[in-house]
C-alpha cells in the first residue's frame, strides 16, 4: 500500500446521533481508504452506517442530531474534520462532489437544470457567461444527455429518472472532482437505466482519471465496477478486500451470508438462504461482535469481545477472529 | 393560457351567482326583521312598519326580492334602509378610512413575518427562535381586546397623545405639519395591533415552511456543491419555501373589505368592519348584503391572482 498513491483515507470514524437519552452509533470506528483512479465500493444493508460515513467525508451530517465523534479524515494531506465551514466549501464539489440516491428529489424543482450546474461551475472557477454555457452543454453531452442546449432550459420534472440522474453526475463533474462519491445513484432507477448509468460511471473513471467512492447495497453492481470493496455492518467493516478476494474468498460470515442469499441459476428452483434474524437497532447494539447474535460460527467470546481485524495478506482483511482461526492462520 | 383564464373567469362568475344566492337567504332566514328592529320606539307604529315593508319590497316573496336587490345593485341604485344614503357611496367612504390601517397593516405583517420566521428556520433552537417562538405564542394567545387597551394606556400615559378615532376631534385649523402628526399617532396603535397579530401567525407559518424545505434532499444538493450557507438559504430554500404564501397572498385581499371589527370598535375608527357590524345589528339589508357581495368578489379575485402568480412562480403548473 503505497501511501502515496492515497488519495482520502478515513480512520477511526465515528458518529453518533443522539436523540434523547438515546445513542445511535451509526458508525462505529470505521477505516477506509480511496486511491487515486480507484473505484471502490462500501456494501452494506439500509441502516449500516454507509451513507453517514460518505456525508461526514464532506461534512454534511445534520449536526444536531449527528456528531462526528471521533478519527480522522485525511484528504490531500489535511484532516476535513479539522477544516472549518469556509474551507469546506471549497472542497466540496470542487475536489470531493456528490451524486445522490434519489434523482427526482434532488434536483432543485424551481431552477433550470442550466441554472444548477453552472452554479456548481461558477462557486469554484471563474468563468466568462459564454464559456459557462459552453462547459454546461459539454458536461450535459458528456452524460450523454441528447440535445443538450436545449435541455438546459428545461426543469427538473421534464426529465425521466434516468436523466436526472444523468444531470446530477454532470453537477458532480463540474469542477473535475478528484474523487465523486455516489451515494446509491441507481437505487431508485430501474435496471435497464442502472446499467447505463453504471457504464457511465466507467467511461468517465477511465476518460478523466478520477476516484469513485460508490455506495451501494447491490453486490452484482460491486461485482460490476468495483476494484476494492468494504463491506459494512452495524457501523464496522466487517470485511475489506478486492472484488476477486470479496466474492471468491469471503472471509467474514456476515460477507458469506449476503454471498450465500444472492439468486443465481445454479440455484435455481431452490430456497434462497437468508441471514437468520435482523439489523441490530444502531442504539441498541449488542455488545462484541455486533453480528454475533446472527452468526452461524459464533463462540463464546464473540459476546463479550470487540472483534479484532485479521490480515489474510494481499489487502484483504476480515474482522472475524473465530475463522481466522479455524483456517490456521496463527501468526 | 387564455383558456384558462376564460375557463377560470367563467367558473367565478358561477361561484358568484350561488354565493349571492346564500347570502341572501341567510340574512333573511337570520331572526328579526328589519322592520321590528326596535319595537318599542313609538314611531314604529303598524302603519309605518307597513309602508316600509311596502316601499323596500318586503312583502314581495323572497325571489322577487332578490331579483329587486341585485338589479339595484347593479345599476348602482341600493340605498340604505337606515338613512336612505346610496350603499356604494357609504362603502367607498368606509373603505377610504380602512384603507390607510389595511395597508400600514399589511405591510408591517408581511416585511416582519418573513425575516422572522426564516432566521428562526435557520437558527432553530437557538435564542432567536426560542425568543421568537415565545413571543409568537403570547401574541397569538392574547386577546386583541386586551392588548388594545395595554397599548393605549402605555401610549396615553406614557406619551400624552390622543389614539382614539381618525383624528383628534376640533383640531380643524390646525398647522399642516401637526394634523399629520396627529394622523400618524392615531394610525399607530390600530395598525400595530392589526400586525403583531399577523406577524405572530405568518411567521410561524414562514419558520415552519422553511423548516420543511430545508429537510429537503435538494438543500443537501446544494450544500454539497459547495455552496455558501446564504446561498442555500437564501437562494435555494427560500424560493421553495415561498411557494404556498402565494395562496396566503391572493387571501389577504379580501381583508381589504372585512376590516377589522374589534381593532375598529375600539379605536372608534370608521371604518369597514366597523359599518358591517352596525349594518348587521341594524338589519340593514342592502349594506349586509351589498358588503357580502363586495367581499366574495375580491376572494374570487384573489384567488384568480394566486392561481396566475402559481404559474408565473412555479414551473411545475403549466397549462
């Protein structure tokens, strides 16, 4: 892992949000990193803590109720948890953009789609109104939107989805970002549009050379475009690797659950397997291992003991001491 | 668009045919008849009453009736049964005195109420908000009566100056400089008071609007662009957020006509509300009935207004 060749790494995340005497750790002491040109993927069911650790990159956590407990985010060589508000504007969307899960309701409806990205354009550069126009049109061609002139008159609800979708991608490259973080952009699309999208993000990974942090809870779309994924559980990653190590050689038994209860033909006819139980409440969390209570190799210890990461080499690390081991793997 | 507009006109003037229908049943279907207002007055002998029914078509059935009152209202010819004044003649007076209190009023409620409400929005929970919030509901949960006379008591004590009426009575020959004075401190109070009760609800109203917007994923869009906080405020939230008060705004017009009664008793100031009332205790028919008809007209109109301010406002109604 050369260090440089990192371009943000996260380490020891943790935010909480209280309500009343509850405290929701929604994540939990969480560690990740991106590198430069690298797609990496966090999968993780709904209430995992994923999207909290993308929106406290760029400082988004609605504080009250979220604060951001503890670690570092280390980005360009400065902690953004030690910026202040001003020299977080200038990172976001200009270094670090966004892509939201929810096209139809992150556009703003009452401004022209033209409005929203030159605005995106012109808080970071300077730029004549000509060129504005021109670089709009550009972005808008680039996500391939058809006849994008005059497109940029239109409002949000003119468009489907998908080009909403496509729009919101097109804000993010506005300033040639370092790194985008897509929070679950095809969620709330359908499979057909998912895919183009998908291949989007691939064109423009390989076309402008930047980092893409992807969110997701769909392993075959991790299986489609990521070179390394975390999987996150309970506000941990329960397990980090790249994709070949992800999918061929779980390590972690939560990984092997989500793996075990994808559909395939092999299996057709057959009952899916579902990971027995439910997400523990991120207030309520139970102590050591959070998975524990689901897991199917679980130990005595794994009640009473905060698993520790073991390193199975090459990058790819599980936190699960139990399997560890199981296979041998003392050290 | 113009079919719209056609198509909208077409449906008020409808609107307006049931309304003049109701109104007038139910002022007739109210207790007491215009002729019996006072029985005990010894002018009010059978022969009289029965001239008066005779000469306002009293006696007539009720749809003869209205067909006689509306034609007179249309051709401009109601008078009032009290003094036989010309009812459109009395309202545009009335009007003319209401009008300064509704427009100082008016202003007031809607300049305060919304930098009120979007700096409690921003800054919820803090001081500001908190001093808002308490305020808003004291003011709300106040009578207006009661406030009235805590004002004018600190405002007589305090200040030595007259608030009671339009003007100081007998200040005739006055220099220019002083009757507007005059003017201006008789004006205060009931204008006020019309606004610290509308700046109460509306920027709560604001706040809670605002509120919601900024919950919205599109603020969290814009922040993440790297907008500046006055941006998304300001540009983002607040254009959203606005939205509805253009229907709040199309309503305000009829308060043009309604006045208000209370204010308008207390201050003994001349104006709308205030002749409505009298007009009702007195059973005057044609100034109930013509006020009523004045007033559905500008809620009609305000609507339209709205509903036109809609699509300039919003790009999501087209037609």
């Amino acid at each position: 892992m050369a260090d440089d060749n990192r371009l943000i790494s996260v380490q020891g995340l943790k935010v909480y949000f209280r309500s009343g005497h509850a405290c929701a750790r929604a994540v939990d002491g969480v560690s990740f990193e991106v590198r430069k040109k690298e797609t990496v993927c966090i999968v993780g069911e709904s209430g995992c803590g994923k999207t909290v650790s993308a929106l406290s990159i760029l400082g988004l956590v609605t504080t009250p109720p979220g604060e951001i407990i503890d670690g570092r985010i280390v980005f360009a060589g400065q902690n953004l948890l030690e910026l202040s508000e001003k020299e977080m504007q200038k990172i976001r969307g200009n270094h670090i953009a966004m892509v939201f899960q929810e096209p139809l309701t992150s556009l703003n409806p009452v401004f022209t789609i033209g409005d929203q990205i030159s605005e995106a354009v012109r808080i970071h550069k300077k730029i004549g109104a000509e060129s504005l126009r021109e670089k709009c049109i550009r972005l808008l061609k680039d996500v391939g939107i058809p006849a994008p002139e005059q497109r940029l008159e239109d409002y949000p609800h003119q468009l489907s989805g998908g080009q909403r979708q496509r729009v919101m991608i097109a804000m993010a490259l506005a300033c040639d970002p370092d790194l985008i973080i897509a929070d679950e952009p095809t969620t709330a699309l359908d499979v057909t549009v998912q895919a183009q999208i998908l291949e989007l993000f691939g064109a423009i990974q390989k076309k402008q050379s930047m980092s893409i942090l992807y969110i997701t809870h769909d392993l075959g779309v991790v299986a489609a475009i990521a070179d390394r994924v975390y999987v996150m559980y309970a506000g941990m990653i329960a397990e980090q690797g790249n994709t070949e190590q992800i999918f061929r050689n779980a390590r972690h038994p939560y990984t092997q659950g989500l793996l075990a209860s994808l559909p395939s033909l092999s299996k057709r006819g057959k009952r899916l397997y579902s990971i027995p139980g439910s997400v523990p409440n991120p207030a309520y969390k139970p102590a050591g291992c959070p998975f524990h209570p689901r897991c199917p190799h679980k130990a005595p210890s794994c009640s009473t003991e905060y698993p520790k990461m073991c390193d199975y080499g090459q990058g790819h690390l599980a936190r699960c001491p139990i399997l560890f081991q199981d296979k041998g793997h003392h050290t | 668009m113009l079919s719209f507009i056609g198509r909208s006109f077409v449906q008020k003037i409808i609107t307006l045919f049931f309304v003049s229908i109701v109104s007038f049943l139910i002022i007739h279907l109210a207790p007491g008849k215009p002729s019996q207002v006072d029985p005990m007055n010894p002018k009010f002998t059978p022969e009289v009453v029965e001239r008066f029914r005779k000469e306002f078509h009293l006696d007539k059935p009720l749809y003869v009736q209205y067909v006689y009152f509306y034609q007179d209202l249309f051709t401009g010819k109601t008078v009032s049964w009290k003094d036989n004044q010309s009812v459109l003649k009395k309202i545009w007076e009335r009007f003319l005195n209401s009008l300064p209190l509704f427009i100082v009023g008016t202003l007031l409620t809607w300049t305060l109420s919304f930098p009120v409400g979007i700096r409690s929005a921003i800054f919820r929970k803090g001081i500001f908000d908190r001093t808002a919030t308490f305020l808003s509901y004291l003011l709300i949960s106040i009578p207006g009566f009661f406030f009235a006379y805590v004002l004018i008591i600190f405002v007589v004590t305090r200040f030595h100056v007259p608030v009671i009426g339009m003007v100081t009575f007998g200040i005739g020959d006055a220099s220019i400089p002083y009757i507007l004075m005059d003017r201006i401190w008789h004006m205060l109070l009931p204008s006020v008071l019309v606004a610290t009760g509308g700046i109460a609800v509306l920027s709560r109203y604001v706040r809670s609007q605002m509120l919601e917007v900024e919950g919205q994923d599109y603020i969290r869009t814009a922040r993440a662009k790297g907008l500046p906080p006055e941006q998304v405020h300001y540009k983002h939230a607040l254009r959203n957020a606005l939205l509805p008060f253009v229907t709040m705004f199309g309503l305000i017009l009829p308060g043009l006509i309604g006045g208000s009664v209370i204010i308008e008793s207390i201050f003994s100031w001349p104006g709308m509300g205030r002749m409505a009332y009298e007009a009702i205790l007195a059973r005057d028919y044609p100034i109930i009935l013509t006020v009523n008809f004045v007033s559905a007209v500008l809620v009609l109109a305000g609507t339209f207004i709205s509903d036109l301010l809609y699509l300039i406002v919003d790009p999501r109604i087209r037609l």
